[in-house]
C-alpha cells in the first residue's frame, strides 16, 4: 500500500548527466537516501571546485515567455511626427496610444525601418517607465519584428507560394511549441533544452538540473539526447514532498519501502526509488542555495517591493531565479537555463485596460531583477530574452475601446543585461503599412517577420558558449537564413566583450 502511495510524492526529477562522475555520485545518494549524506560523499569538494569555475565563468539564461501573443506594436511605438507614426494610428485607431502618453526612448543608433523610412522616435507604453530608463542606460534593447519562419519569405511568397511555411501559422500551442524549439514538425526538443546539453561541460561538477521552470513543464527546456529534466520550482522556492518530513511516521514508512527496493526488483520500482531518491536529494541542494542566497544579505523583497514588483507573479519568479542565481556555488551549474512564463497576452478584447496591466507587471519585475542582480554583482552574468509565440494585428477588432486584437506573426523580443549592446533597436521594424510591404493579410497588419527566432536565438546561444559550427545542432534551419552575426542582420545586440 504504501508503495502505491508513494507515487503520489513523486513530483520532481533532477538532472541525473551521462557524464559518469556525476551519475555515480547520484545513484550512492540514492542509495543513502539521505541528504545528510551529502557531505561523507564529497560533495563539499565537488561545490568548492565549482564555485571557483563560476567566478571565471558563469552565465545564465533567463527566457521570459508572454504566453498568448504580446501586443508587441503597443509596446514599441513611433511617438514622434512622421509617417511612421500617421501609419500607426491609422492601423491602431482606437486602440493606438497618444504619443504624449509613451515613455520617450533614446535611440544611440539609428533604426532600420522596412522600405528604408528614416524614423528614430520610438517610445515604450506608458507603464513601462522603468524599461525606458532601462534602455536609456544601454542595459536593454528591443529585436524588432521576431517571429517563426522556416525560411525567409516575403509577402508575396506567403500569399502566393514560394516558400515553405511554418506549420499551423497563428495557431497558440504551434506557435508556442515552434518558438521555444524551431517551425518544423515533428516537434524533436526545445531549444533552452538543446543548450543546456551543448554546454554540459560548464556544469561537470553539477548534481541538479540546470534547467530550471518557474512555470511547470514546457516545450522549451526538453533535451534532445540526455536525461536532462527542468526542476520545477514555486514562487517561494521548492516545493517539498508532500507530507514527508513533518510526519515521522509516514517519513520512516516511505524510506523503508524505498530501502526495500533492490537489483531484483522490477524495473519500474527500481526507477521509482531513483526518483524519489533523487528528489530528496535535488530538494536539498535546491535548498542550500537560498541558504547561501538568505546569508548574502541582500534584502530581496525590498527590492522587489521598491520596484513595484511585490505581488505579481512574475516579479515573484524572478525574485525566486535571482536568489537561484546567488546560491549557485551549492548547486554546481555554471550554465543554468530559467523557464518563466507569463500568461494572459491572448487580448482579443479589452487591450488598452489589461495590457496596460500586464506591461506594468512586467516592467516592475525586470527592474527588480536588475536591481537584484546589479547588488549581487550578477548582472552582467545574466542575459533576460523577453518574447511571445507572435505579434497581434494592427488594426483592432472592432470600433470602440473595449475591443482587442488578433493573432499575427511577427513582433518585437527584449533582451536585457550588462552584455546587451543598449539602446538600440535590433532587426527591421515594419512600415506599418496595411495591404502592402509585410501585410501578410487582407489588410489586419499582420507582418510577415524579418529576423527568424533562430536568427535571434543563435547569437544568445553563441554568447552562452556554443560554437558557430554547433549551432545547427541546436537550430537546424538556421542554415536556411544569412549569417545572424554579419553586419547586414543587425543582431549585433552583444558585447562579446562583457561578462567574460
């Protein structure tokens, strides 16, 4: 009965690698079953050594996913006089933002506008102060009209043919699933799971999962050939086993029935105990680095609070990852790879109300984790990539103020970090002009994109350490697109030179 209930417990897998060392080091864990284990096996050796590596080197990806289609074009607006802006409100009419409301901007390089407008007067949505200052700073930039493509194409090849689509265009969970993987089918692994495959090297001294999710299971942390498996972490940090340690009973009852587990039992209660062994022992790793991160004395939720990102969720789950961050010499990862999904961007009606909202959220938790980062000396370690599975039409769906918008294609990504080329705007912003140039619809404002996420992508994935030859390994249809790192992409947005 009791090894019946037991599967019930189970709610984390850890990162068990095939390099040997580590995969050793698990399985006499397990078969302790104790995290007072952890120290007779040498495991305070092993953090030592890898927390001398993550002062040479550490970095982390923190990937930020507005789930449901951002309004990108009400993020990023023309704001001063010029056909750019004309264009605009004809597109947006009721749901275009009065210039004079925009935080104003300041471009330290001129944008490439489609068709080769000259256009430089950009501001950001009126919640999104800190964000401007931010790109004011040069610690943020805007990649201008990202989206999924298979191939480039252009809006003619769309309505006529001519190039290879990606499948299920303006569908939410096909392009949710492409975004954090690649527009092909059948879906084979996403690419924050790839990356952290590809520089496994930088974690040797690891016995948790650098793929950490702050939303559950996604498409994006899925590896392609390892056992890598994000841990999922709440807003307060681990999630215990239910009901274990603060009931001695049950406790001494689950590890009798794990200890009776050998070789000679079936494999699926063999694999059952790894588990369940391992997530006692992921559990407490997990647990050390917020130790480590509550005896940095650095005060997080006032920080948080100062923000403006106390009570929102995703101020919450970065508040979570900067901790993670801090207290990464107990965990041993040099490159861990952060999952955070942000929903409710699906603004088919009521945009102006609740995406003004969600852009204040979203601006009050990137400030927050800059702060905290900044304080803990780790922003220029830590590279945020902000996007959402598509762009929104530009033109709304009805006449009045409580209407929305509809599914699209293209849209505008951030990137945010001490290693960011701030202050710019990165790719080929639309002309905005319906029916013609990158319409891909019958006069909606749905723009066909012009930077691929793969292009984008791979310059993030270069910075994290994989080789440009690697690179199709972790993009295959980057091969379809130029060169992301030549001059003429303009996904010059790193500074190699920074966090090194």
């Amino acid at each position: 009965m009791i090894k019946k209930r037991v599967s019930k417990i189970v709610n984390k897998k850890i990162l068990t690698s095939q390099n040997s060392s580590r995969r050793d080091f698990i399985k006499q864990v397990s078969c302790l079953g104790s995290a007072a284990a952890i120290q007779s096996l040498g495991l305070t050796s092993l953090l030592a050594a890898s927390k001398a590596l993550a002062v040479d080197d550490y970095k982390a990806l923190v990937f930020i996913f507005l789930d449901g289609g951002n309004d990108a074009f009400n993020m990023l607006v023309p704001r001063g006089a010029g056909q750019l802006r004309d264009d605009y409100e004809a597109g947006r009419r009721v749901v275009a933002l009065p210039a004079s409301d925009l935080q104003p901007i300041n471009l330290t390089a001129p944008a490439s506008i489609y068709g080769g407008e000259v256009y430089n007067d950009f501001g950001l949505h009126p919640a999104c102060g800190h964000m401007a200052d931010l790109f004011n700073n040069q610690e943020m930039s805007v990649i201008c009209n990202v989206g999924n493509l298979y191939e480039p194409t252009t809006r003619d090849q769309f309505f006529n043919g001519g190039s290879i689509l990606p499948p299920q265009l303006f569908s939410h969970a096909d392009q949710q699933q492409q975004f954090q993987s690649e527009p092909a089918l059948p879906f084979r692994f996403g690419w924050g799971g790839r990356l952290a495959e590809l520089t496994d090297i930088y974690n040797s001294a690891s016995t948790v999962s650098p793929l950490i999710s702050m939303s559950g299971l996604n498409a994006f942390q899925v590896s392609r050939d390892s056992v890598l498996n994000p841990y999922t972490l709440g807003t307060n940090g681990v999630t215990p086993l239910w009901n274990y340690k603060n009931n001695v009973t049950r406790k001494t009852m689950v590890e009798d029935a794990m200890a009776s587990i050998d070789s000679a039992s079936h494999l699926m209660m063999q694999k059952h105990r790894d588990i369940f062994n391992s997530a006692i022992q992921a559990e407490a790793i997990i647990n050390g680095a917020f130790n480590e991160a509550e005896n940095a004395g650095i005060d997080y939720d006032a920080i948080f609070t100062a923000a403006g990102a106390a009570s929102s969720k995703v101020g919450s789950q970065l508040k979570t990852i900067a901790k993670m961050i801090a207290g990464r010499s107990s965990t041993g990862n040099n490159r861990p790879v952060f999952f955070v999904k942000v929903t409710g961007f699906d603004a088919h009606q009521n945009l102006l109300a609740d995406h003004s909202v969600l852009m204040g959220e979203l601006n009050a938790a990137l400030k927050g984790f800059r702060d905290a980062l900044t304080q803990q000396s780790d922003f220029d370690k830590v590279l945020s990539f902000v996007g959402s599975e598509f762009g929104r039409t530009l033109t709304p769906n009805g006449d009045d103020a409580t209407t929305g918008t509809d599914h699209a294609w293209g849209g505008h990504a951030l990137v945010m970090g001490g290693m960011i080329n701030g202050g710019q705007l990165f790719g080929e912003h639309p002309d905005l002009k319906l029916n013609e140039g990158l319409d891909a619809s019958g006069g909606r404002g749905r723009w066909v994109p012009t930077t691929a996420t793969t292009q984008c992508a791979s310059v993030i994935a270069h910075w994290f350490g994989v080789s440009k030859p690697d690179l199709p390994q972790l993009f295959p249809t980057v091969a379809n697109f130029p060169d992301p790192f030549h001059i003429d992409a303009n996904l010059g947005f790193i500074n190699p030179g920074v966090g090194v």
